[in-house]
C-alpha cells in the first residue's frame, strides 16, 4: 500500500511539472506571437499602477477573511483576529501561483487556524468556503455573462460564462449536500472508528451554515466586486476604454480562464491566452488584452514576498485545540 500511495504521489508531481512546464511554454509562445516590443511598451507604464491593485486585493483577502469569520459561527471567537487575516494573507498569495488555488488556500489556512478552533471545525471552514466559493464565482458570472451578450451577442464567451454559472452552483450546492449528510460520516467512522468523533465534529459544524451557506457567500462576492473594480482599473491602465460594462466583461473573462486552466500552477498560459483570446470582445489590442492579464500576474507576484514572509513571522497567538 506504502509503495503505491509512493508511486501515486510521484505521478502527482510529475504532472503537476508537466503542466507547470507546459503552460510556461505556451505563456512564452503568446508573448512571442503578440510581440515582446508591444507588450513592454503596454505594460511599462501600466506598472505605475501595481501599488493600487496591490491595495484593492489587500480588500480582497479581507472580503475572504469575513467569509472564514462567518463560517467559523461561534467558534470564530477563538480566533485572533491578525491571525485570522494573517492566514488569509498567506494562503491567498502563496496559492495564487499554484495549480487548484483554493484547494491549497484551504489547506494552508487550515494549518494556522486548527491550533485555535481544533481540526474537526477548520477543516469544516475550508469545505464550506469551497463550496461557499463555487456558489459565488456561479452566481457572479450571471452579471458578468449579461455584460458579454451585451457587448458581443451570444458569443462562445456568453455560453461559457452561461455553463460556468450552472456547473459551478450546482457543484457548489452538492459540496454542501455532502458536507452535511450523514452517510459520509457514518462510513468513515465504520472504517476509521478512531476518527468517529472527529467526523461527528466536522458535521455538526458544517451543518450551522445554510445549504446556500449565505454568510460566507456573500463575503465572497463582496470580493468579487473589488475584483471588478481591480480589473476595471488594469483594464484603464494598460489602455482599454472599458467602463462598467467592460470590467464585468473582463472578470467574466478572468472567471471562465481561471475554471480552464484551474489545474496549471498559476494558470501560466491558459489566463494569459484566454485574454489574447478576448481581445475582440473587450474591443481592443491583443497587445493590449495580454498584457491585462501580464499586469495581473505582476500584481500576484507581487504578493508573494509579502506572504512569504509573513509565513517565517512567528505568529504571537498561541491556539490549544487539537
């Protein structure tokens, strides 16, 4: 069993390599197709601009802190607060460049938060949030679709962002379904009888939020909104004319990109390409679309120092749950 769990493992990694390898292959390519000169000469005085972003996604990552305080219920007390967003700020910008970022967000969080409110009930936090954020990243590209019909008709963008918004719900939906049922826990517990006592625990917690989890939800859109705003104003940046419509168009075109290429560490190449892509619909450049999504990606980077750090900062709070 040892050896096998080894040999899946290591499959993981190579995968996960490829895919890295693959999509820096493919960012290298757009770039080179679109035209070093032209994206350097866009994005050179787009990156004035870097410090504003930086501050609307510190907004961000508090709308994604809320989401965690809501769900945490009356556990959520336990808590320090700076270690609260402190983990949200490590987790958000670390995850940024890895493959299936809110799975590791989650997971990273977890992991400086259960000192505090126990494993059981964190745990439960990272679960609802998924589903929290896959209900929300569904419902918002309902606008962020209307914004595209409206600006190109029922283009291929209109219909992904159509499919995009009913997976993602229902996905979303079934992730709570599950979470709360007691089947799961059950068979766990006839499995593992050691671990009958946690999955009781993280049940009974995750069953406190709604099936809709609204709470957690609504943070969460919260944050997709400044994320409108981010890239309503990158957009402006780079030489975009968009207005409202426009910085719907351009986060449904991020939501779609980053559903594609959930899987490639940092979605190198599949964000990147989708915005030369959308260059029609946006009504502009491809220079121009691609280095929106360049000057994004400077903004990630950007952030990763500043989690990086704070994860080497011995945290002052001190958790006593197991």
């Amino acid at each position: 069993m040892a050896a096998a769990r080894d040999r899946v493992s290591r499959a993981g990694i190579v995968f996960r390599l490829a895919l890295a390898v693959a999509g820096l292959a493919l960012l290298a390519a757009i770039v080179r197709h679109v035209g070093v000169d032209a994206i350097l000469s866009t994005l050179r005085p787009a990156l004035k601009w870097l410090p504003v972003l930086c501050g609307l996604e510190l907004l961000r990552i508090a709308c994604e802190t809320l989401s965690s305080w809501l769900a945490f219920g009356s556990l959520a007390t336990r808590i320090p607060r700076a270690t609260l967003l402190r983990a949200h700020v490590i987790g958000q910008s670390l995850s940024s460049l890895a493959p299936a970022p809110r799975v590791v967000n989650e997971t990273i969080k977890i992991g400086f938060l259960a000192p505090f409110t126990g494993v059981p009930a964190a745990t439960s936090v990272g679960f609802i949030n998924q589903a929290a954020t896959l209900i929300a990243v569904g419902l918002f590209s309902i606008p962020c679709g209307a914004a595209i019909l409206a600006l190109g008709g029922a283009s291929v963008w209109f219909w992904a962002a159509a499919l995009h918004a009913v997976v993602l719900v229902t996905s979303g939906l079934a992730l709570q379904a599950v979470t709360r049922a007691d089947a799961p826990g059950r068979w766990l517990a006839e499995k593992f009888p050691s671990l009958a006592a946690r999955a009781s625990a993280f049940r009974a917690h995750a069953s406190e939020t709604g099936l809709w989890a609204a709470g957690p939800t609504s943070a969460l859109m919260l944050g997709r909104c400044v994320q409108v705003v981010q890239y309503g104003i990158a957009a402006r940046a780079v030489g975009i004319d968009v207005g409202m419509l426009g910085a719907f168009a351009v986060e449904g075109v991020n939501l779609i990109a980053a559903a594609v290429g959930v899987l490639v560490p940092g979605g190198f190449g599949t964000t990147d390409g989708a915005f030369t892509l959308a260059a029609d619909l946006l009504g502009t450049t491809v220079a121009r679309a691609t280095s929106l999504a360049l000057l994004m990606r400077c903004m990630q980077f950007a952030w990763v120092p500043v989690g990086s750090l704070l994860a080497l900062t011995p945290s002052r709070g001190r958790g006593s749950m197991r």
